[in-house]
C-alpha cells in the first residue's frame, strides 16, 4: 500500500519534471525569438531615422530649388 503512494508521487513527480522541462525548452526558444525581434526592431528604427532624415534633406533642397524658382519668376515679372 505505502509501495503504492510512492509509486503514484513518483509518477507524479516525473510528469511534473517533464512539463517543467518542457516549458523551460519552450521559454528558451521564446527568448530566443524575442532577442530576435528586438533587434530586428532596433534595425527598423535605424532605417526609419536614415530615411526620415533622408526625406528631410529632399524637402529642404526641394526648398531652396523652389525658392530660386521664386525669385526668377519674380525678377522676370519686373
């Protein structure tokens, strides 16, 4: 009878080491996909700070062209 008990918490127990292992296994795949994600997102945020400061740059020289423009058509109109 007390062979039994044993026999039951030991099976017991196995089951639980086997669900902690396997979530254990399962955490360390998920922090592996989250370092990923992190830094593919650290990446996507470069790209947009270059391609907003690009646009910055565009807008500025499209500026100035249409300010030269301005000042043509106006010394033209005179």
């Amino acid at each position: 009878m007390v062979t039994d008990l044993f026999n039951t918490l030991e099976q017991k127990l196995e089951l639980v080491l086997s669900k902690v292992n396997t979530l254990q296994e399962a955490n360390a795949a998920l922090q592996k996909t989250l370092g990923e994600k992190e830094q593919a997102l650290k990446e996507a945020e470069a790209t947009l700070a270059r391609v907003s400061q690009d646009r910055e740059t565009v807008r500025e020289r499209i500026d100035k062209i249409l300010n030269r423009l301005k000042i043509i058509d106006t010394g033209e109109s005179a």
